[in-house]
C-alpha cells in the first residue's frame, strides 16, 4: 500500500469474499484489514467493504467510526447486497432478494439517523 500511495494512488478497496472464487479463503476481514491499511499508510484513504447480513449496523458503524477517527478521516464505506447466494448459504445468512423490504434493514431512518450520529450507538430513552 505504500507503494501505492507513493504512486499517487488516492483510495483503495478491501473487499470483502468469503467463499467465492479467486483466493476467498486468503482474504482478510474488511474492517480490520482496513484499519491496518491506514495505519501503515500516511495519506492513503480505504474505503472497507462490508455485507449486510454478517455485520450488524450498530457495530460496523461503531468499527467505521473509531477507525475514521484513529485515521483522521481517511475510511470510507462500500455496502454491498451480495451477489453470490451460495456464499451468503455457507456462512448461515440468509440470502435477501435485493428488492425484498427486508434489505432495507440497513436503510431505515432510525438507522440512519444512528448511523450519522457522532455516537452510532441509540440513547437510552429516559
């Protein structure tokens, strides 16, 4: 990634694969492996890959936030829906159509409003 960023690579993107094709079983977790991308780098930004059905909301946007913070802004975000059925099978998630109600999940205005918070996390209600 250095040499990346020497190169004057502005971004780059961990994916996120767990049983699909091409070395799936090889990669890292998205978040984790995004942290420490940033951590070697200086300016380079890292945009984490992440699926909605193995990462909770709450918790990956309390991962993303503390990273960002630790970075200095420099993560980003790609949620993808999934494209292979079968990896989504092998992990125990069940597999959303990407029109079905339920995918909007992770695009429910309490949701978002957590997620956009400072604190992602919800305020007890007093």
């Amino acid at each position: 990634m250095q040499i990346a960023e020497h190169a004057g690579f502005d971004y780059a993107l961990s994916q996120i694969r767990f049983t699909a094709g091409y070395g799936a079983e090889y990669q890292h977790e998205p978040v984790s492996f995004s942290h420490a991308l940033l951590a070697a780098t200086e300016k380079l930004k890292v945009i984490a890959a992440i699926l909605p059905g193995p990462w909770d909301p709450a918790v990956a946007a309390k991962q993303i936030a503390t990273i960002n913070h630790l970075s200095k802004g420099r993560v980003a975000v790609n949620i993808g829906s999934g494209w292979f059925r079968g990896e989504f099978a092998a992990i125990g998630q069940p597999w959303l159509e990407h029109d079905a109600p339920s995918t909007l999940q992770w695009r429910s205005p309490r949701r978002e409003r957590q997620l956009r918070r400072k604190s992602p996390w919800p305020r007890p209600k007093c």
